[in-house]
C-alpha cells in the first residue's frame, strides 16, 4: 500500500554498522550533553544523513558513512533538528527514484500530498508545496501514475501560489555573503551538480534488484539540490539541520574525488 517505506536488512553488513555507529552517536551525545534526548537527536540526525546520502548515491556505500561523519560537525553549535522536514525530503526522493523496486501509489500520493500541505501549514513555509510539485513533475516523465502526479503537483502549485501571496508563506532570510558557512550552503548543491552528472551512468539496482533509470536518479538529486536551497533561503532551519543536508551533499562529493583519485 505505501511503497515509500524501506527495510533496513540487519544482516547486510553495511546496515548493521550503520545502526551500531548510530547507536554509539545516541550514547556519545548522551555523555556529551548530558541528556538523553540530546543524544537520541545527535544519533537520529547522524542516521537521516547516511540515509539521505543513500538515496543520493544508491551505487556506493561508503559515500553515506563519510557524509554522516560529517554531519557531527552539528556538535560544534548544536540546536534542534526539524526530523519531519527531513523525513518528508527522504520520502520524496524515494517517490522520484522508485527505489524501493515497487511501483508508486494513489496511497503514496495522497499521502506525500497530505504530508506536503501539513509541513506547509505548520512551518508557514510555502516552499515545500512547490517542492511538491516539482517532484510531481519529475515522477509525470520518469515514473508511473502520471495522471494521479499531474494533479497532485496543479493541486499542490495553486497552493503554493494561495500561501505565498495571501499568507505570507515564502519570506526569504537574509544571508551573510561573508560567511563561510552561508556560502558553503550555497555553492556546495549547486556545484555538486557536476559530480552528480558523473555518476548518473553508474548503474543502480532498486530494492528488487532491478535496474534503476538513470534519469530517476539525476532527477532525485537535482529535487535535492533545489530543496536544500529553498529551506535555506526561506526557511528557519537551524543549523545542525544546515549540516545534515550540506554533509549529505559533500560526503557524495569527497568519495566522487577520492575514488577518481585512486584511478
């Protein structure tokens, strides 16, 4: 009914470790804060970002390890990770790549879509309507259900236009242009795009061991790469959910040059 959902095989090594190191990352925050939820966080945030990293490049694993990694970069000015945001890009860009080998369904639509419109409301943040419907777009030329995806994403577009102009839903944030951060956010999904391009002709299997079409997955990283911009600009993410979303982007990058590197 709901083909978003993956499972996570403990007796693949690469998932065993990945639950094990998130596990060590719950008890290392646990110590250094003080407080278990402080951990739990730290350690949900470093699993969503290898699991991020995964849908961005399914060819490699050791790309999501580095990216998590990364991501406890967060421990330099820890705050609050917004876990839904994140959870409703990860299901995104499985909707887009069909990696889970299932085709998508009026359910898996329905629910996106109401998923959509409650982050919407409740952040007040028209962004994630319009990210919406580009994925929308993006399953109507890759995948199945095209009908079902083209009024989802009108749906979703009239929306989008209703909260931006009459309930000022798209306020954008000043940027610092002097910061190395604020310019990081920037330039790391736009120049990612080119590796990104590079590893479009690796093949890809789905869950069932199918090939994946390479234009899902380009298509995946480029909604990925638009959303990271978006909530940067027009939302009030904090700054260990700015560092999920960069460490996802960089470690897929660092593995691209060092594997180039060794060849």
């Amino acid at each position: 009914m709901f083909t978003l959902a993956r499972k996570i095989d403990l007796r693949y090594k690469p998932n065993l470790m990945i639950v094990l190191l998130s596990l060590l990352a719950v008890a290392a925050g646990w110590l250094f804060f003080g407080e278990l939820q402080s951990g739990i966080s730290l350690g949900g945030g470093f699993f969503l970002t290898w699991a991020l990293t995964r849908e961005l490049d399914p060819a490699h694993d050791y790309s999501a390890y580095l990216a998590a990694f990364l991501s406890l970069s967060m421990l330099f000015d820890f705050e609050s990770i917004h876990f839904l945001s994140t959870l409703w890009l990860l299901l995104q860009l499985r909707a887009v790549t069909g990696i889970s080998g299932k085709d998508l369904t009026l359910f898996d639509l329905v629910s996106l879509f109401g998923f959509t419109v409650y982050l919407s409301v409740t952040d007040e943040n028209s962004s994630y309507l319009f990210l919406f419907a580009l994925a929308m777009m993006f399953i109507r030329q890759t995948r199945t259900k095209p009908k079902a995806a083209r009024i989802a994403g009108i749906l979703a577009f009239i929306l989008f236009i209703v909260q931006s102009t009459w309930m000022d839903g798209l306020s954008f944030n000043p940027v610092n242009f002097l910061n190395l951060f604020d310019l990081l956010m920037i330039a790391g999904p736009c120049s990612s795009l080119i590796v990104f391009r590079s590893l479009s002709p690796i093949k890809v299997e789905d869950d069932k061991g199918n090939s994946v079409a390479q234009s899902r997955i380009f298509a995946s990283q480029l909604l990925y790469n638009m959303a990271v911009l978006l909530l940067f600009f027009f939302s009030d993410i904090s700054f260990s959910d700015q560092m999920i979303y960069l460490s996802a982007v960089i470690g897929v990058v660092l593995h691209f040059i060092i594997i180039k590197s060794k060849n």
